[in-house]
C-alpha cells in the first residue's frame, strides 16, 4: 500500500513540474541597473506607531507590474518584516513605484527598517526581476 501511495506521489509532483510553465530566473539587479529600470521610487515612511513601539525587520516585497505601462498593479510582502504596521509602510509605498514601459513584470524588493539614532527605512540591493 505505501509502495503504491509513494509512486502516486512521485507521479503528481513530476506531473506539477512538467506541466507547470517555464518560467525566466529572476535577474539580479545592482542600484544603478535598477535607477535606470525605474522611472518613480519613493522609500517607505518610517511608521510613527511602529517606532514607538520599538518595531524593526527586515523583509521582501514583490511587485506584479503592468508590462504596458510599467505601474505597480499588486505589492504583497513576500517575506514579512514581523509586523503589520512596517509590512503595510512598505506596501503602501511600493504601490507608486514606476518602470519603464516593457521592461519588466515583476520586481523583489528587500526592505531594512531599523531603529538607531535616526530610525531609516533602507531599499536594500540587488533587487530581482523578471524581465
């Protein structure tokens, strides 16, 4: 019985992979690669709340881009910061981003917020992207 559970297994996988498309590995890109892509940029805003609180993290945020236009139609954090308030600064702030028209479709974005003298909100690079 577990023989015959095992190959099912074994065939729905290979069957998922075979079938699901083929897809670009994302392009790792440096800050002057990305300024060039970019048309708009604006970095999160440091959630007052969430410095207060002591709230830091680091995460990743993907972008779903309209090749046409190059305007962010969906940011979702794909690596959340831990906290609700710093994943919902950065969202909303990578919603505006702007690309070049035809140049990519999807963008990773890893982001730092972090607590010192002067809490700072940091775009780290490279970012990803599929082109």
């Amino acid at each position: 019985m577990n023989t015959c559970l095992s190959k099912l297994s074994l065939f729905l996988t290979v069957f998922c992979v075979a079938t699901e498309p083929m897809r670009a590995k994302p392009v790792e890109l440096t800050m002057q690669e990305s300024d060039e892509l970019a048309l708009y940029v604006r970095d999160p805003a440091y959630p007052t709340e969430a410095r207060e609180k002591g709230q830091s993290g680091a995460g990743i945020a993907i972008l779903t881009i309209d090749t046409t236009t190059g305007h962010v139609v969906k940011a979702e954090m794909g690596v959340s910061t831990h906290s609700k308030i710093l994943d919902q600064a950065a969202v909303q702030a990578l919603r505006q981003w702007r690309f070049k028209p035809r140049t990519v479709s999807k963008v990773w974005v890893p982001l730092k917020f972090f607590l010192s003298g002067n809490s700072a909100v940091v775009v780290e690079y490279p970012i990803w992207v599929d082109k």
